[in-house]
C-alpha cells in the first residue's frame, strides 16, 4: 500500500469514531407526515400554476403541461422535476 | 483501480466525515441540513426553494420528500441530484436520487422514470460522464450540503455508473415491448433502479475497520 494511501486510512480511520458518536445523537428531523398541514394560502399570495413540484421562480417560463394519468388524476406531471433556475 | 480514482475516493470520504461530522457536533444531521433551518417539512416542497444551481459547472440539487410506492419506511426524504445543459440551453437531466432517513444517513440511491422530473432523457454514458463534474458550489447554510453531495457522488461514483447502466438494460428490455413515449410516461414505474447504501460500513471498510 502507497504511504499516501496509508496515511489517508489512518485519517480516515481517527475521524470516523467521532462522526458515529456524533451522529448517534442527532435528534431525527421533523417528517413530512409529523408536521401539521401547510396553512393555505393567503387571497394576495401569488397563485402557483397547480403543480406543487413545479418552478418556485414566479417569473420561470410556464411548463408544458402533460396528460395526467388515469390512475392517479391528482397527480403532477412531474413531481420531483427540478426548478428551472 | 487508477491512482486517480483511489485518491478522489479517499478525499470524497474525507470529505463526507468532515461535513457529516461538523453539523452532526451542532447537533444536525443531513435531512435537517438539507432543510436549511426550515423546522417544517412540506410535502414536494422543494429545499431550498429555488433548487441549489451551479451555472458555472451544470449542478443543481434540492432535497424534498413525499411517499412512493418504492419508498423505505425509514425515509425522511431525497435529494435529486441533476446536470444542467447537457442537451442545449435550459435542458436538465436526472443524474441520480439519493434518499436518507431522519438522522440524515443515506438510505438508498436510485433512478427515476423521465416522467418524474421532466427530464431531457440521456444515455448512461453520458449521464456517468457528467456525474464526474457534478460540483456544486454555494453559499450559505448548504454550502456544507453541497460539498457533501458531491463528495457522496464521487464516493459512490462505480455504484452510481452500475445504476445508471442497469437503468437503460432495463428500459431497453422494455421497450422492445412498448413505445418510447407510453414507457418513459408510465406512472406505475417511477423508480427503476436502486442500490442499498451503508455508508458507515463503507467508510469503515475504506478506513480498514471492517470486521472480516
């Protein structure tokens, strides 16, 4: 094994132990199902394009809209599609 | 395995100890990082709002989380991980998802269905080529969670290029049966490949701590 590599196993291995211990007692974040809905919108907040996964920038060109699916009607087009920046 | 490689590898997992451990000693762990002090999580809600993007490198990531068929119990959440113009201006691609439970441990990281995100739909060659420039830089509380990332991609970078590879042997043996356009739309398939991740096993194992 190449000093390099020896030397960075050793790093590797002194700092693992304190990221387990470390880890261990981080309080889990809040879930998405333990938090109470979001409050609804106000009348005067700007209305989002029916698409809760769609551009956060109001001013982002509008998606083409696709067909939703017979089986889940509600469904958005693309429910993780990232925010076109 | 090239001395490049090796040493990329050992710098990733110095990387990932490092970042995970500072905010771990603030008592945070990587899903309450990724919601970048947000005390709530919203379904699909996108953290940060604006997606975290790169233009100078073609990065960009957000963390959210919402219930899936394929979904671990244990899961708080995902990042998607994505390349920017890889395929012409304003175009993005999926490079790969990656899941964690409550305490911010990676869970899973998987491939998703074009229609999931919208994506413009690339080989995995060319998505396993991008992968090595997947970099992005920020400012601000998820300047840590972006270092992370990109130190998790190159960690993981030959499971991630299997994933990828074994995503298009499967949407190939599909598509000898169905059109293009009704496979890459099918909502009953969103994710369709995914690999376990154990990373204090593989940091153990890089570190040479692993019980034989």
């Amino acid at each position: 094994m190449k000093k390099t590599t020896r030397t960075a196993q050793k790093r590797l291995a002194e700092a693992l132990p304190a990221l387990l211990m470390a880890a261990s007692l981080v309080a889990p974040a809040a879930r998405a199902a333990d938090t109470p809905a979001a409050p609804k919108p106000s009348a005067s907040a700007p209305a989002k394009a029916g698409n809760p996964c769609g551009p956060s920038n109001p001013c982002a060109p509008t998606q083409k809209k696709k067909k939703k699916s017979a089986d889940n009607p509600c469904g958005p087009a693309n429910p993780c599609a990232p925010s076109k920046g | 395995m090239p001395i490049g490689r090796a040493v990329s590898t050992w710098q990733a997992a110095a990387d990932v100890v490092a970042v995970q451990t500072r905010l771990a000693q603030a008592g945070m762990g990587m899903a309450q990082a990724a919601m970048a002090g947000a005390t709530r999580c919203e379904t699909l809600r996108h953290y940060p709002r604006a997606d975290v993007i790169d233009r100078a490198n073609g990065s960009q990531f957000y963390y959210h989380a919402h219930g899936s068929r394929r979904c671990p119990p244990n899961e708080h959440g995902h990042f998607h991980l994505f390349a920017r113009n890889l395929a012409g201006e304003a175009s993005f691609s999926h490079l790969a998802a990656l899941s964690l439970d409550a305490q911010g441990w990676p869970l899973r990281w998987f491939c998703t269905n074009r229609w999931v995100t919208g994506e413009h739909w690339l080989p995995a060659a060319q998505l396993i080529e991008a992968l090595a420039g997947f970099q992005p830089r920020t400012t601000g509380r998820l300047a840590p969670v972006a270092q992370w990332l990109a130190a998790m991609v190159h960690l993981y970078a030959d499971g991630l290029a299997a994933l990828l590879r074994r995503r298009d042997r499967l949407m190939a043996g599909r598509l000898a049966h169905m059109p293009a356009e009704t496979l890459f739309e099918d909502r009953r398939l969103d994710v369709i490949t995914e690999t376990q991740v154990a990373l204090p096993a593989r940091l153990q194992q890089l570190a040479g701590l692993a019980r034989h």
